[in-house]
C-alpha cells in the first residue's frame, strides 16, 4: 500500500470535496436559495467535513489527525440532519434527498473506518514507543 503524502490522495477528502459541491449546487435552486440561514449552515458544515480532513492531515501527528477525524464525521452528521429539515420543508425533493444522504453517509463510513486505522496505529506508535523506553 502507498503510502499517502498529501491530503488531496484522502479518498475521505475525496468523497467530502464531491459532498461539498454537490451541497452547493442544491442550496443554490429555488426555495433553497432564499432561506440563507439552512443554506449557509448546511454549506458550511459540508465544507467543515473537507476542511477538518485537510487540516488533520497535515498537523502530522495521530493524535491530532484522529481527533480532526471525529470532527469531520461530525460535520457530516450535521449535512445529514440538515438534509431533513431541507425535504421536510420542501426545498428538495425525495429523490435528491436520498442522493445526498447517500454521499454523505459514505462519506462518514470512509470517514469512520480512517478514523479507526489511525487509532490502531496511534495505539501501536504508543506500544512501540514504550517498548523503546523500557530497552
């Protein structure tokens, strides 16, 4: 497996940047366009997702990352709940709901399972790190 050098090779950060403009496109149609409040909020948490996986990333430490992870999960959390008020309230329909709810919760699952290979390697730099110490 290579190993990944920038951010932009995240297949998370991928799939996030993918959410994010499709997000975008959504909030900039009819109904949607005008409630700038949802709009806003649900813009800014689909970039949160992206931005948090950037900048997780190139703190270069574990820790840091696997807690930048658990944001972004979270940000895609709150796409997926402002999703509801969206079809709830008519701006989307049915259709474009299940779309996005689709992204966003792989997004998540891709998210998650990053998130979880970091712990195991935060435990294992911690194991290692301790064995060095007692040599």
């Amino acid at each position: 497996m290579a190993k990944i050098s920038k951010f932009e090779d995240l297949i998370a950060w991928q799939k996030a940047r993918t959410l994010a403009k499709t997000v975008y496109q959504i909030t900039k149609a009819g109904s949607f366009a005008k409630d700038f409040g949802l709009a806003g909020q649900i813009q800014r948490a689909s970039v949160s997702v992206m931005s948090n996986l950037a900048e997780g990333f190139e703190r270069s430490r574990l820790g840091e990352f696997h807690q930048y992870l658990s944001m972004a999960k979270a940000s895609c959390g709150e796409v997926r709940s402002q999703l509801y008020v969206a079809l709830d309230v008519g701006y989307i329909q049915r259709a474009d709901f299940e779309k996005i709810m689709s992204m966003a919760e792989e997004t998540s699952k891709v998210i998650g399972g990053l998130r979880a290979a970091i712990g195991a390697a935060k435990v294992r730099h911690t194991q290692d790190s301790a064995l060095r110490t007692q040599d």
